[in-house]
C-alpha cells in the first residue's frame, strides 16, 4: 500500500446546504450524505468561490478565485497557465481520474470528450463522451424530463440511462482497479445531479410527488427593499412572482435523493476496497434558491442559498475525527487541503488555505475572510441580467456584498440568517461596514483582481476614502512549476510579490 493517501472527491451540481438532510433540510432524504457527516467532519459553513457552474468549478479544482484561474463566468476555459489539483498531484505520482461533469474547457457544457491533462481516456468521462454512448435521435431522452413517473417508465429512464448512473459505475470500477495497485490514486466524481434536467428513476420521483421544503426566512422577502438589479432578475423571469415560503419541485427532489444513492455506492466502495488509506471529500459547486427571496437557480447575488455548500471531509478508517466546524471556509480551500493530505509543498499562488489544522483541532481559528464573487452568468447569452461585477466578503458572522452596478448589502447571519433586513446604511454598523470595505479592497489588491478600479471605493454611503487607484505593479506569484516572473523594470525576478514600476 502507498504511504500517501487515495483522495476521492465526490461532488454535486447545484445542491446547496439547504437541500441536505444535515444541514437541517427536513424530508430530502439525504440519508448517504447525512451517515458521512456523522463518519467525518462537517463544515457548517462553507461557501463557493461562485454561484455558477463553471467560475464554482474553476475556484475548486485550480485553488484560485476564478478571476485569478481565467473562467470567472460560464462558457469560458481555465487560463493556459493555470493548474489544476489533478495536474498537481499527477506530478507526484498520482493516478488520476474524473468521471462526469468538468465544465471548465470553455466549449459547452458536455465538454469535448478529449480527455486534458494529466488524464486518459481510461480515466476521463464527460458529458460528451455520455451523449456519444446514444445514437444521436435518443439524446434528446437524456436531457429532458417528462414531468411524471408514467412519463420516466415510457422514456425508459433507469439509473444506467442516467448521466448519474454511468458516473457512478466508472468511479466505482476505477476504485476496485485502482486500490489494488502500489499507486496512489484522485478520482473526482462529478455528478449533474440534481441540476437539471434532474431525471431520475421513476421510483424516486414517485418518492417526492407532494413533497414541498420550508425555505425559512428567506422565503417571506418580496426584494422591495433590496439592490434593483434582484428585483429586475425576478421580474424578468415573471412578472408577478412572490415570496414563497415553501418549495415544491418534484423532479428536483427526486434527483436530490437519487444522487444521494449514487454517492452511497461509492462509499461504500471505499469501504470495501480502500477504506483504510482513503479521505473522502463531498461538496457541491453552488446551491439553488428553492424559491427563496422571490429568485429561482443561482446568478448574481450572495444571499446564503446559492453560496453556502455542503462540504464533508472523512478520514480513512480507524481515524477518530467527528464534528462541526463552524468557521467558514470555501472551496478555493479544497486544493491547498488535497495537497497537504498528499504531503505535497503549497505554492505560493493559491488562494486557498489547507484545513488539515481542523483535523487535529477543530476549534482552530480558521482561514480568515471568505470571498465569493460574480461576473456573469455566461459568455454565450445574457442570463440573469448580463455583465454584473460582484464580491462579496464573510467575515465572522457578516456578509458585505458591492453590487458593482447596483446598491450594497450588509447582513449579520447569525442574527438574522435569512438576509431579509439589509444593515447596509444603518448608523450603527456604519465602523463594521466601513471597516469590512477596506478589507474587501485589500484583498482585491492581493488577489491581482482584474476587475478592480476606483469604482469598487467610490460608493455613494462611503465619502472618507481618498486613495486613489494609480497603484503598484501586482507580480503573479509563483506557481511551483513555471519559472518566476521577471519585472518589466529590471528583467530580473522582483524581490516580492508587488513590484513598483520605473
């Protein structure tokens, strides 16, 4: 057996923590994810580095923000300079895989079915190489859901028709063959469900039918009193749209409960196969509202439903390591905390920072800030509303969010968690506001941030900022592969990260 680690993440298409059983969804069904929370540690408050698909997926896999890893909205690649964790730990010997959705080639979102760096076409399966699998007049079957249980039986909807299904069975045979073998190995799992088109066997979907989730708080906000560009959002997608206090979603559900059984099998096939020598990671890309704040999906706001994630780390067996951790942290964390695992060296690059530390203390005191940001929705078309530069900084129990284009917000989540009551222009949070702007700036700084400039400052509740922003040349930081940067003044690699220009 290899004395590094198997590494196996499993992750989710748009399922936040509030349609996870413990997370405290009551009914979903989540009974697999739930039993690996109480096998592992449970972090209560982990965020998305972006609520879409692919800038989520590009803070995940490269430990950047997606502003930093190049596909900061859908339908844009990773920059040709940016490597992933795969690349990474390949470099160390590692034998990697990824079975399902990737999204970050900037093609479409299937992918091209041409296996990228570090994998082959042994260890690669996207979601071109599922549709190739059907003659072409059948895809459509594989995308569209009928809207019942009768319709699933006549479209011939099994757990192997399933995009879900055939992940599942590539991931648990790629355990079995790996774990007999000297090498250590990374699969990532990457389900769709239950984004949709949310298909599912038919008998899950019988198992939802009437089932409607209690949003909370959330659900009683009509927007009246929130930044103009949520209420044109929820307009736009109908015109007479309310709160909704409960969700009801059949087809969402069952897929919700269906992956939870995939995910099972893959645990279970840890257990059988590799238990002992293998850290299991469970997370999702972003989550959906669920009718929450009179919105629907995810797109360019911060409100908790669509950024919080569930995120379950279990140790190999025979490790005693149960809890919450109540800190947030993000997904960019996801990264430099695999590597650590692996007993690989950080790079100074990432932005992520490792959790091992939650491993041997759980009260530890955590990464610092957690940034979350958005651009737009996609390259290809103007969903939800278009070009709409936002970051949003947590802070303890607070949330500032710019809405570059928009009016700002300022919640604390754990007096009011359900983001109703915007404390933005409120005297008494005027020092925590003004104080969580300057950090915000800062780290817009640090990060090399692109869309950064003088309208991140000048925001009309703000008067006593003067800085300007004629400021220093900001260096790439070294990655751990390529050679380092060299200034543009002298020729030669700068003596830090910031180096000011002649």
């Amino acid at each position: 057996m290899s004395p590094q680690p198997n590494l196996v993440l499993i992750m989710t298409d748009q399922q936040g923590a509030n349609a996870v059983g413990c997370y405290g969804a009551k009914g979903v069904r989540t009974d697999r994810i739930d039993t690996l929370a109480s096998q592992g540690l449970r972090f209560e408050r982990a965020y998305t580095a972006s609520p879409v698909c692919t800038p989520a997926r590009a803070g995940l896999h490269s430990g950047m923000y997606p502003h930093t890893a190049g596909a900061w909205t859908n339908a844009l690649g990773l920059e040709a300079n940016t490597r992933t964790l795969a690349q990474r730990l390949a470099a160390e010997g590692y034998q990697c895989a990824h079975f399902g959705k990737w999204h970050l080639d900037g093609h479409d979102y299937f992918g091209t079915g041409t296996p990228p760096d570090p994998f082959t076409a042994e260890t690669w399966y996207d979601g071109r190489n599922f549709l190739e699998e059907f003659p072409e007049e059948k895809r459509p079957l594989t995308r569209k859901h009928p809207g019942s249980a009768a319709g699933l039986r006549e479209q011939g909807v099994t757990e192997g028709t399933t995009w879900g299904g055939r992940v599942c069975q590539h991931s648990t045979d790629f355990i079995q063959r790996a774990s007999g073998q000297d090498q250590p190995f990374f699969l990532t799992a990457s389900f769709d469900e239950p984004h949709g088109p949310s298909l599912s066997p038919p008998e899950d979907y019988e198992a939802f039918e009437g089932f409607s989730l209690s949003n909370g708080p959330g659900g009683h906000d009509d927007l009246s009193t929130k930044p103009s560009h949520q209420l044109e959002w929820s307009r736009a997608h109908d015109p007479n749209r309310r709160p909704r206090t409960e969700w009801s979603n059949t087809k969402y559900f069952a897929a919700n409960h269906f992956v939870d059984r995939l995910i099972g099998r893959i645990v279970d096939t840890v257990d059988h196969c590799c238990a002992e020598n293998t850290w299991i990671l469970y997370c999702s890309d972003h989550g959906d509202f669920l009718g929450a704040h009179s919105l629907g999906a995810k797109g360019p706001a911060m409100y908790d439903d669509i950024t919080r994630v569930p995120f379950i780390l279990r140790p190999p067996a025979g490790h005693q390591l149960q809890g919450t951790i109540p800190q947030p942290v993000s997904l960019v964390d996801v990264v430099p905390t695999f590597l650590e695992l692996a007993g690989v060296n950080r790079p100074p690059i990432l932005d992520g920072v490792s959790l091992v530390p939650y491993l041997s203390d759980q009260d530890a005191s955590g990464r610092g800030d957690v940034l979350v940001e958005f651009n737009r929705f996609e390259v290809g078309h103007d969903g939800r509303g278009g070009l709409m530069p936002i970051r949003c900084l947590i802070r303890g129990p607070w949330k500032f969010v710019i809405n570059l284009f928009s009016e700002d917000e300022l919640y604390n989540l754990e007096q009011e968690p359900g983001e109703c009551v915007n404390l933005l222009e409120v005297p008494e949070h005027e020092n925590t506001r003004n104080n969580l702007h300057d950090a915000l700036l800062q780290e817009m700084d640090r990060q090399r941030d692109p869309f950064r400039g003088a309208v991140w400052e000048r925001r009309p509740w703000r008067t006593d900022r003067t800085r300007g922003w004629v400021g220093p040349e900001r260096q790439r930081p070294h990655d751990g592969v390529l050679p380092s940067v060299l200034a543009y003044p002298t020729g030669r690699p700068p003596d830090s990260d910031i180096t000011t220009p002649a």
